[in-house]
C-alpha cells in the first residue's frame, strides 16, 4: 500500500543527511570549483577580519581578557553538574521549567510534545547553532509543525533550499543578486510576497524581509530559541544579535522553548561582563552587540506566559571526559578561527558535512558526533596547522593541538579496524629511521637524490603533483619540488670549505702587513730579519756641520715614568709579558 507524501509546510532543504555527505578531501574538491563562492567567502571573511582587528586592537589588556575569558570556562567545566544544579534551581524558582535531554532524539521529542500542548501548528525561531545540530527543522516538519527562520541570513537559507555555510553569517557564500532572486521566487509560496521591483540595495531586502516576517511575528504564538549564555545564579538566559528579531521572537510569543547547550552555563553576571566585551569584538567588530536579551523565568503580562528551558548534553560530557579536547567547550560560537582560517576561504562551510564548519568545526563534530563516519574522521586533517585560529579565538581554544589530538585518535582508529593490514604509514616512518639511524647511510641517500635531481633538471624544471604510490593522497593536491642538485648538508660543507679558504687568506694578508710594519720580509712567514742594507760609502747619511744637534737626553724616558708596554705581536695580540 502506497502512503501519501504530504506536501511540506516549509521549503526542502537539500536531499541527504549531513553525515551523507562525502568525506572532506572530496567535498573540498567540489566546493573549489565554485568561483562565485569562492570571491563571496574572500570578500565577506576580509571585511569581518578587518572590523575586528580595528576593534581589537582598541583595547590594551584584550589579552588580559582574552584570558578571563578562558579561565571561567574552565572553571565551569570542572565543576558543571553543580553551576548546571543552581541554574535549575534558580530558573524554576523564577517560574520557569527546566528539562533535560540526553541527546538530539530527547531533545526533538520534548519540543514537539510541548508545541503540541499548546495546540499550536507552527512556530517561529532565532538563530540557534544548536537546533541545526539536532536537526530541529525537520523533526518538527515530519510532526507537522511549520518553522520559520527569523534570523535574515538564516530566512535566505531557509527560501533558497539551503544549508548554513557559516556560524555567524550562514548565508555568506550568496551574493545580493542571488538573495534577490530567492526572495522573487520563494517568499510569496509562505508569505507576504516580495515587492516585484525589488533591487539588490541590501536597504529594499532588508524591508522585504521585515515585512515578510513582521506578518509571522503577530500570528505565531510560540517561539524557539537558543541561547548565548545562561547564568547560574539567576537562572536567566541571554540572547545577542544584530538585528532585533531575537528580542521579538522572545517576547510577543505565548511560549518560549529555548534549546541550550550544557556548555553554555556562566556562574554570575560578573563574568557575563567579560564576555560581552569578548564577543561582538571576535564575531562581528564591534565594541558591543546593538541588542542584548535577558530574560529570567516567566512573570504575568512581561513575555511569555509559559518558559521551557531543554538542557542538552548530546555528547558533550563525552567531550568533557577528554582531557585535550574538552578545551573546544570553550567555544562561544564568534566565528573569529573561520574567518581567518585559510581552508575555510578557499572551500566554504559546505564541504566540513556539518552545521559547525571551520577549524571549531573539525575539532567539535568529531567528539560530539564520534569518529565513525568517514566526514568525521577526516575533519582533523582539513587544516594546515597554521595556527592562526589559535591567535584570534577569544578563549584561547588551543585549536592546532586538539587537532593533532584527533588526528591520532582518527588514525589510530583507523589500524584498529585494518587489524594486521600494513599501513603505509608506520613503513615510511620506520623506513626514515632507518636512513637517519647512521650518518653514513643519510650521506648515501643525500648524494643519491642529488643525483637524481641533476639527472631530471636535464629534462624538466620542475615534478608538479604527480600520483606516488602510497601517498598519492597528499602529492595528488600539491607540487613535488625538484630535487636539488645537492642536499643542505653539502651545501654548508661547500659554504664552510669557502670560508676557512677566505679567512686563511686573509690571515696571511694581514700577518704580511704586520711583518712590514715591524720591518721584517713579509715574504717570510716565519717573521725572520730582513737582510741587511747595502754598505753606503764613506760619509754618506752623515749630518752636515750646519744641521741642529740633537740633545743628548732628547728622547730618554724621566726616570719617574713607568715602563713601556712592549708592543703587541703581529696579529695585535697582547705579548705575554704584558698580559702577566
């Protein structure tokens, strides 16, 4: 029997799940091929770099709370279940109600059980990182409840059958011209329609936009949202943004169900301080966010009615039981390693295979989500270990090390499951060992690749990527260099046999200056008298009677001075009657 596909209430988003998506080297290869991105990544990621720098660099001790910043999250990471015990305490003293979810599944079905309560069929949503991670969209339209994005960038997603390809800006790898023409084609299927002589001016889209939602605004009467910070002593939740849709979705709805990440917790408004100077500067350079929402429970005619709070863990007590990795909990979702990051330029969001892209990306997926699948086990290696998002995270997630860290958990995953298969691997490593195990041997092997590098230069200048057996992987997407005519090693011998040629001869020019100096032949480098004078005859050098006489003691030393210092030798060095 044939069941009835019922017709989605909000646009598809592509076919597949994320973790469908092939492993990174090829969805990066894919993903270089589109130019269009490409230009729009490049221009979106140097003008944020270039707004934070300008901010960043405002601040005298930005280290110092840089700093901060990192030693509260890491004091709420060793004592968590307890901030997560007062948060609970003191949100449902406030009037609201507390849930916690082990996993994406648990999540999803508390949300839809209490939508459901309310009798309600849709719903309106701020821009949550963590309803993307449990996929929250689409649970809720198999449940037949419609969400709409409220978010601009994530409603351009949304209309244009997309996926996020940013923490901060998902739509960044769409142009003005392409958002326009999804808001022609698709806002008026689920809305208010899209003026039909709307430009690319971001002002007319913008006002498309806000007249799109504002209509979803006053029908919808419950709101989801997630939440930047939550603090432990009030219990209460904080959202910042950049465009007042937050503010809204929080307060006109009915019901508020805010979706969190145990992560997310702070101990006092205190240290909330800290980061609402570490965060607008990191995300979007600014020295503050233009709209900042607290909220605390649920009172009678403030907000809404009815306030759920779900607490998801979703593997991140997993990821806080590492040692190394635990770090990545740190992370306030600023966006600043994408931005910067290199790879992330070139290849976009798309091709890490989740809704957290970038290098916090390929260290956070992989422990949340494990190293089963082949896109998780390759997100470790889609870096080059720069270190640049080292520099710029605002909490000082060591992002290059908790790398490497899984690339070793990835690999060796990887012999585990080849069991006793050789891996090329380990055989180049000992291979190495063996050639620099013995002077001699990494001689031979120098020499030999000298020779080969003469013997190729007759016929090319330069290899290119060429496919070598075993780690065709690696030289497929880089050029091989040209084997130089002689190894490192001769070319310091060469330059130090050079050297002491130079130094030797300029020894002997100065000893010959010397030995003139002292009236010695310097052509005799053993310093030896030179021969006499020839004999002068009689009278010759002799004083005329009319010349003045030199006085006797003329040039005699007074008896009170002290001795002469004998002269120094012939390289003027100190003789060693005076040096005793």
């Amino acid at each position: 029997m044939k069941t009835l596909k019922l017709e989605r209430l909000t646009p598809a988003p592509p076919d597949g799940d994320l973790l469908d998506s092939p492993a990174f080297p090829k969805a990066a290869v894919r993903e270089l091929g589109n130019e269009t991105q490409a230009k729009n990544l490049h221009h979106a990621t140097h003008t944020i770099r270039a707004k934070r720098q300008a901010v960043v660099s405002e601040l005298d001790n930005w280290q110092d709370i840089r700093q901060a910043g990192a030693d509260i999250k890491n004091r709420v990471g060793r004592h968590l279940d307890y901030y997560l015990a007062e948060f609970e305490k003191n949100a449902t003293a406030a009037g609201a109600h507390v849930h916690w979810a082990r996993d994406a599944e648990e999540a999803n079905q508390i949300v839809i059980d209490l939508v459901r309560a309310t009798g309600e069929s849709e719903v309106t949503k701020v821009k949550s990182m963590v309803s993307q991670e449990i996929d929250l969209n689409e649970h809720l339209e198999e449940a037949r409840i419609a969400a709409w994005e409220t978010d601009l960038a994530e409603l351009i997603v949304q209309l244009g059958h997309d996926r996020p390809s940013h923490i901060l800006v998902p739509a960044i790898h769409r142009n003005r011209s392409e958002v326009r023409d999804i808001f022609l084609r698709e806002m008026g299927q689920y809305g208010t329609p899209c003026p039909p002589d709307v430009t690319d001016e971001p002002a007319e889209l913008a006002a498309a936009a806000r007249v799109h939602l504002r209509e979803k605004f006053m029908r919808t009467k419950v709101g989801i949202s997630g939440a930047n910070f939550a603090i432990a002593e009030t219990g209460s939740l904080v959202v910042v943004e950049s465009e007042s849709n937050g503010r809204m979705n929080l307060t006109l709805p009915e019901t508020l169900i805010s979706v969190v990440g145990i992560e997310k917790i702070l101990p006092t408004f205190q240290d909330l301080e800290v980061f609402l100077q570490l965060l607008p500067r990191s995300s979007t350079g600014e020295r503050m966010a233009p709209y900042g929402t607290i909220w605390t429970g649920a009172r009678e005619g403030d907000g809404p009615r009815d306030v759920h709070i779900i607490l998801l863990d979703n593997g991140r007590t997993k990821v806080l039981s590492d040692p190394v990795g635990r770090a990545a909990l740190r992370c306030i979702r600023c966006s600043a390693c994408l931005n910067i990051c290199p790879v992330y330029e070139k290849v976009g969001g798309h091709a890490y295979g989740s809704v957290y892209p970038g290098p916090i990306g390929a260290i956070l997926n992989p422990q949340i989500r494990g190293l089963e699948s082949a896109v998780d086990r390759s997100l470790p290696f889609a870096s080059t270990l720069c270190g640049a998002c080292n520099e710029v995270c605002p909490v000082k997630i060591p992002i290059s090390n908790i790398l490497v860290h899984l690339r070793r958990k990835a690999v060796d995953k990887k012999r585990a499951e080849a069991g006793l298969r050789p891996h090329v691997e380990p055989i180049l490593m000992a291979g190495g060992g063996w050639v620099m195990g013995k002077g001699w041997r990494l001689e031979a092997a120098a020499r030999l690749a000298s020779v080969g590098g003469r013997v190729m230069g007759l016929f090319m200048h330069y290899i290119g990527n060429w496919h070598i057996p075993g780690v065709h992987r690696w030289t497929r997407a880089r050029d091989v260099p040209m084997l130089p005519k002689r190894s490192a090693r001769a070319t310091f011998a060469r330059r130090k046999k050079r050297e002491a040629r130079q130094l030797k001869r300029f020894q002997k020019e100065l000893q010959k200056g010397q030995l003139h100096q002292l009236g010695c032949d310097p052509n005799l480098i053993d310093g030896s008298p030179a021969a006499p004078p020839a004999q002068l005859p009689p009278g010759a050098g002799q004083v005329p009677p009319t010349a003045t006489q030199v006085p006797p003691t003329a040039g005699q030393v007074p008896p009170t001075a002290g001795p002469v210092s004998p002269a120094p030798d012939i390289f003027g060095r100190p003789t060693t009657e005076e040096l005793s």
